[in-house]
C-alpha cells in the first residue's frame, strides 16, 4: 500500500488556494497550509494541517515543509501598502523556495503572472520575473503558470466591474480601452496546477481563459450579462486613476493603482499562447449575473480582516 502523498499550499484559505487545496483532498492527499490567515473560516476544519509563514526563521518554514512532496505557491501581494510590499514578498517567496529546497520538497507550482520581466518598470512584474528566476535557479522542479486574470465568486477585478456598474451612470475605461485581457476561470486554473504537480519536466504555461476581450468589450460584456448596460466612455489615465482612488477611499479600500493602470495600457495581461482554461467569462457571468458585483470586494480587507472568510469581505 503506497503512503498518502502530503502537498503544502500556500493560502489554502484565501482565493486560488481554496481550490486547489479542495482538489488535493478529493484526491486523497494530505494538504497542509502555510498561511498568515488562520484566524480565517476553515472550509476544510481539521483536514488540513495550519503551518504559519515563519518567513524571518528559515529552519522553522523549513520544518513545516518537511515530508511535503508538491508545494504550490499562490502567495503575493497586488500592491504596496503599510503592513505589505512587494519587496518583502519578493525576499519572503524567495526564503520559501530555499526552505522547500532544504526541507526536500520534489517539485513547486508557482503561481505568476503572464509576461513577467526582471526589466519591468512595474514592480507587480518585475517581481514575478524574480521569483521566476529564483525558482528556476533552485534546482527544483517547477511549474509555473502565468494566469492574467482570475475569475471566480471571489474575485475582486471582474465583481468590482460589476459593482461600479450597478452603481454608476457610466463606465470609464483608460484612453481607449483597446488592450486586452483573457480571463481564466480559478477552477480551471487550480485543474492546472494539480495536473502539472504529477508532471516531471520544468513548464512555463500561460493560464490564459479561452477567451480574449479589449477591456471595453469586457465592461460591456458584464454589463450586459447582469442586465446593468451603461455607456463606456474613454477618459486619460490621469482622470481614471482618480475617479478609482475616490472610488476606493469611499469603500475604504485601494481599487486600483497607477501601476496596474499603465500594466494593462501596455497589454501585459494578454499574450498569443493558446488557452489554458475551457471555462468563458461570459457564460459563468450570465450564470452568476444575479450575484455578480452585489458585494463589493475589498483588497484590504481581506489583507487586514484575517478573521473573516473571503465571501464575505
């Protein structure tokens, strides 16, 4: 009889970890969870082992990850803010892969982003690019998937198009909303990730959706979807990172930044590799339309309520 495989994923309780940790364990595996949140709802109660981060004790994160076959890393932060950076994060993530090489973890799946550059003037991708190459300079084997964008009941960019449509007269899209995007849907992405951990070989996949929208044709898309069309207009990027930031200080959140403004301008969130994911946007949004942007969803809290369940923040 062959022993129980143990994985360890990072954030098991957060947004792509749920899913994947809930694959794991139809499987049969046992998952432990390495995580900052684990005041957060369990959905899984005692079928998962709790393991802090301990990114400043290397010998401890070491210790939880020992006897872990498969480490799968959704660990990031979307922006800089007070108690998060993404220098840490970059110095944290790299602590982990050193520990998973010292605690004799077989292979990493390594949640990034597509088109990753170290050269990038944006630090959300030039960070991703670091730890690309920090991976792949360890020695371990790797997959690492490249979504552009997730989609899912708890996401925050497509819910919040939502919300700002249910709750404006108009839709603002930066310069002339022509830059693309393409979707993947988070259990398709965690089928991925689960699939390659049984691979052998070193992959790069871009987890793009089946789908590829201009940012304007997604706005109408959802508008249409969940019967709440407005006009979309074009305005600068100036003016649309403002009416953001009015936006975000109202719902004490940030909802979006220059960085991720000027990201999307010069279409890093599309590339012309074939799609990863079979789910479409636009039928799970016409599926979901009567739930879709009701809530708003807030980045921060999520990072500073730790005791609160995703669906519910």
């Amino acid at each position: 009889m062959s022993a129980i495989q143990i994985d360890a994923v990072t954030g098991a309780f957060g947004f792509s970890g749920k899913y994947i940790t809930r694959r794991l364990l139809d499987q049969g595996h046992t998952v432990r969870t390495l995580t900052n949140s684990a005041r957060r709802p369990n959905p899984f109660e005692s079928q998962v082992e709790i393991f802090p981060y301990n990114f400043d004790h290397l010998d401890r994160l070491s210790d939880s990850l020992r006897g872990v076959s498969v480490l799968y890393n959704t660990y990031w932060v979307r922006f800089d803010y007070a108690d998060f950076s993404h220098a840490a994060a970059i110095e944290n993530s790299l602590n982990l892969f050193t520990a998973a090489k010292q605690a004799g973890v077989k292979r990493i799946v390594h949640i990034s982003i597509t088109n990753p550059s170290e050269a990038s003037s944006l630090p959300y991708f030039s960070g991703k690019g670091r730890l690309e190459r920090g991976i792949i300079e360890s020695g371990l084997s790797y997959a690492i998937l490249r979504p552009a964008v997730l989609f899912g009941r708890e996401d925050i960019l497509i819910n919040n198009i939502a919300w700002t449509l249910r709750h404006l007269p108009i839709f603002g899209v930066f310069g002339d909303g022509s830059y693309r995007l393409q979707p993947i849907y988070v259990e398709d992405l965690a089928d991925l990730a689960v699939n390659e951990a049984q691979e052998q070989v070193n992959r790069i996949i871009d987890a793009i959706g089946p789908e590829t929208f201009t940012y304007r044709e997604l706005v109408d898309m959802v508008g249409n979807a969940i019967g709440e069309k407005r006009p979309v207009i074009s305005v600068s990027p100036t003016l649309g990172y403002w009416s953001g930031w009015l936006i975000g200080k109202m719902m004490g959140d940030v909802l979006i930044t220059r960085d991720e403004i000027t990201g999307l301008m010069e279409n890093l969130l599309h590339t012309e590799s074939p799609p990863a994911g079979k789910t479409r946007l636009s039928a799970w949004a016409r599926e979901n339309a009567t739930t879709l942007g009701i809530h708003y969803a807030s980045e921060l809290r999520r990072r500073l309520h730790r005791n609160e369940s995703y669906e519910n923040i």
